[in-house]
C-alpha cells in the first residue's frame, strides 16, 4: 500500500488492512534512524480555522521531529477569512505557495474534504466540526493495539457522553471494521449513541460477528472490559447550570476504589481533556493510559505525516 | 363513476414521464428545471394531475416537446417517484420505455439538511450517495450525514 501523495479525511475511506498497515508503520517512523532528515526540505502548511490545543501542537511536534517545517495560521480572525475569503480560495492559495501537505481544522464538516477538492497537495484533516478527527481515531486505534497486542475479538466499553462525542462515534465505526468486538455503550439516556451508529452495530453483527450492548453503570461491567474508553460531559450541552449536568458528571466518574474488579491488563483510555470523569486518583493506577495515549498522537501524526509525503514507505 | 376521457397535449417528439405518485408531478418538474427549460426553449410542457390509474389510483403524468434527457437525468426522478417510467417519442413513435432506476449519487438537486456543512455555508455543489433504496437514504459527500424522508429537500430551480 502506497500512501504518498494520498489525502486523509474520513475514517470511512480506510479499509481495515489500511489502518492496519498504518498502525504497523508507527515504530517503523518512531524508531527510524534517520527520524530527524526525514523531513528535511519538507513543509507543512497548518489551516487551522478554529483553536486547538494537542492536536496542533503535536502536528508541529511531529514535523519538528521529521526535520520538516510549518507554516499557515492558527488563527482564522488575522487571515483574509475576515474578508470573507472562501474556503476554496485559501487552500487553492496554500496550494500554490510550495508547501508539501496542509493540515487542516475548520469548525464546518465537510470542509476537510473540500479543502482536499481544491488543493493538489495531500490534505491531513485534523478535525472538520463534530464529524471526522481521523488522526485521533487513529491514535485510540492504535494504542489499544500496543496495549491489548490486538484489535479483534476485544470488549471495549465507552462512557460518558455518546450522542455527541466525534471521537467515539469514529472509534465504534473503526472498530465495527474488525471482527468479534463487544462494544459496550455506558451512558446516561439522554447521551446515548446515536440511533443510526447503533443500526451499524446491529449490521456488522451478521458480517463480522461485532455485538454490542448499552448500559448505564460503569460498575456494571468493569470486570470484562479490556479498553474503558471515558469521554468528558460536556458542558456546552446543558444549559446553564443545569443540575443534570452535575447529577451525570457524579455517575460516569470512574474512581481508583472502582477499578479492583478490572483485569491486569485494562487500560483506560481518554481523548482528553478530563474534567471531572476520571479522578486523579485513576492516574496512580497501572489502568491509567490516557497519557501515553496523548503521547501516541505524536507518533501516529510523525507516521502519517511520513507516509503521506513518502518518505516511508 | 363517470366515464371522461382527458387528453393533455400530445406530443409528437419528447419524453412522457408516467406513474408518478399523484401530487409530485410539480416538484419533479421543479427538480428536473422544465420551468426554466420552458422559458428558454418555448416548448409546450404539460403536467397532468390527478390522473385516474388501474395500478395506483391516481397518478400524474409529464409530457414534455423536444426534450432529450439522458438516462441518468432522469433517474433523479426515481429519488421522487421510484415507479415511474419513462417514455421516449420521436415522430409519433414510441423508440423506448424503461423504469426510472435509482442511482448510485445524485449531484447538486439535494439540499443537505445538517446546517453545519459546508456546503451550505460556501458555494460548493452538493454531492450525495444513495446508502440505502428503502427508505431512500442519503450521505453527504462532503459532511458525511446520513438522511432520509422529510428531511431530502431539493433545490428548487425556477
């Protein structure tokens, strides 16, 4: 498989073997000898329409690490956007500077895969509104394969806020790609998984024996699962001050006390940042991974950044 | 019931769109432009509504002079009306009849309905895949949402 010169917008344009062969690549490019000139004459341009933290930082991080450079903006207030500039018109504007790849976030979905219409360099999204963030479903793929030694036939639970969260609506799709996963969905009812992904469940069932269950207590399942995947209750849900906020937050809180009923090798994930789900005192524990997890985004971002621009192959 | 017998226009080369559920005659001529195309070309169009049908009760019926559609143009009629046929006429002469099919994409006739896409923010023509015949579901190409029934809108070409 040759990723040079391709986009990545959407986990639906990856098959399995795909992420499969990107998952492998990740110590190929983390513990290459020559990390540091992979990138040398290389440069990336970042579009960044709305604010980031990790996912910038760890993009420029991964470049850094390559030996390659970035440019763009990480603010659209200060570009030409302000003018009303469209979104085609910037990118077919980056296109034509000599950058190698650009990397983009905007709050609109879609506009991922429009900027990669327009521009004939490869397009990295890194986050297009709530619908794709593919490189952090890669990084949650990822890290459950280094923890768990594999993909297949796991039981992996997410909790938390399900009706909104992008990052778990990509991973169950991701995961409804391999075979014999239990999916656990552990939230309130309000916040539960969307009717249509729980549709994609019940299909992938027949055609690759997935099954699923949803839930409302942590406690109720903790003993089986090998990844406990907490997402944040966010707040911008509710409206202000609600007390339901406040009574979900309490319930989908995983605690050190809950975990003594976890098997040795569980590990709990988190695409960050927490608020109040997971308590500090989970951090101590050999189940916390969220921050090695963050870490990972570095090295899968270091790997796609070189396969996209063909510097590993 | 009374016995009528009603004729609208008969055309001698063009394209007869028949068995089309009664009431969507008009949003079909909206979605395939024949306003426009009327308009440009001063050709005679004729909506029938309200038809009496063996098969379906009432149904309507398109006639429409010189016009020459592909296939694939037509089938977006498929998305509105997935039994209608189509009928070809050249000279007085019926050359072809064939069933609407539903296709695989359907290009910028849709309006996608999640007001976050950036398709309804930047002009960009809109693209969707059929994912499912029944009920009819779309996918956005561009914003990836998936939907069906009252929420397929389509643009309105007048």
């Amino acid at each position: 498989m040759d990723f040079k010169g391709k986009d990545l917008i959407s986990m639906n344009d990856l098959t399995r073997e795909e992420i499969d062969e990107i998952l492998q690549k990740v110590p190929v490019v983390q513990n290459h000898p020559e990390k540091k000139q992979l990138c040398r004459h290389k440069v990336s341009a970042m579009l960044f329409f709305e604010p980031s933290t990790r996912t910038r930082t760890s993009f420029e991080v991964a470049m850094r690490n390559l030996g390659g450079k970035v440019g763009g903006f990480y603010d659209a207030s200060i570009t030409s956007v302000v003018k009303e500039e469209s979104l085609w018109d910037t990118v077919k504007m980056h296109d034509g500077y000599g950058f190698d790849v650009i990397v983009i976030r905007h709050p609109l979905k879609g506009a991922a895969r429009l900027a990669a219409e327009a521009a004939e360099i490869p397009v990295i999204n890194a986050g297009d509104g709530p619908n794709q963030h593919p490189t952090q479903t890669l990084l949650d793929l990822y890290s459950i394969k280094e923890t768990q030694d594999k993909i297949d036939g796991l039981t992996i639970a997410m909790v938390g806020d399900l009706a909104n969260g992008r990052t778990v609506h990509s991973l169950t799709e991701a995961l409804l790609k391999y075979n014999d996963c239990r999916l656990i969905f552990i939230s309130p009812r309000d916040l539960a998984m969307p009717r249509s992904l729980i549709d994609k469940c019940r299909k992938a069932w027949a055609e690759r024996g997935a099954t699923f269950t949803e839930g409302s207590r942590i406690e109720d399942y903790i003993s089986e699962v090998d990844v406990l995947y907490m997402t944040r209750i966010q707040k911008e849900r509710f409206e202000e001050r609600s007390p339901l906020l406040e009574k979900f937050r309490s319930i989908y809180r995983l605690e050190a006390s809950m975990l003594k009923s976890a098997k040795p090798h569980m590990k709990v994930m988190h695409p960050l940042p927490r608020v109040t789900e997971i308590a500090p005192d989970v951090d101590a524990t050999d189940h916390a991974y969220y921050f090695q997890q963050a870490r990972n985004g570095l090295f899968v971002r270091e790997t796609l950044l070189a396969l996209i621009l063909g510097v590993v192959r | 019931m009374k016995d009528r017998t009603i004729t609208i226009a008969k055309i001698d080369t063009g394209i007869v769109i028949d068995h089309i559920p009664a009431g969507k005659a008009y949003l079909i001529s909206q979605v395939l432009g024949l306003n426009a195309l009327a308009r440009e070309t001063g050709d005679i169009i004729a909506i029938g509504i309200n038809f009496e049908s063996p098969s379906m009760g009432r149904k309507d019926i398109i006639k429409v002079e010189n016009l020459s559609l592909s296939r694939d143009m037509l089938n977006v009629v498929s998305l509105i009306a997935p039994h209608a046929t189509v009928t070809r006429i050249a000279n007085g002469e019926v050359i072809e009849k064939h069933k609407v099919e539903i296709p695989g994409v359907v290009g910028d006739i849709v309006i996608c309905p999640d007001r976050f896409c950036v398709t309804n923010h930047e002009e960009v023509p809109g693209r969707f895949y059929v994912v499912d015949h029944s009920p009819l579901t779309l996918r956005c190409h561009y914003c990836e949402s998936e939907f069906f029934g009252p929420l397929i809108k389509y643009k309105e070409k007048t």
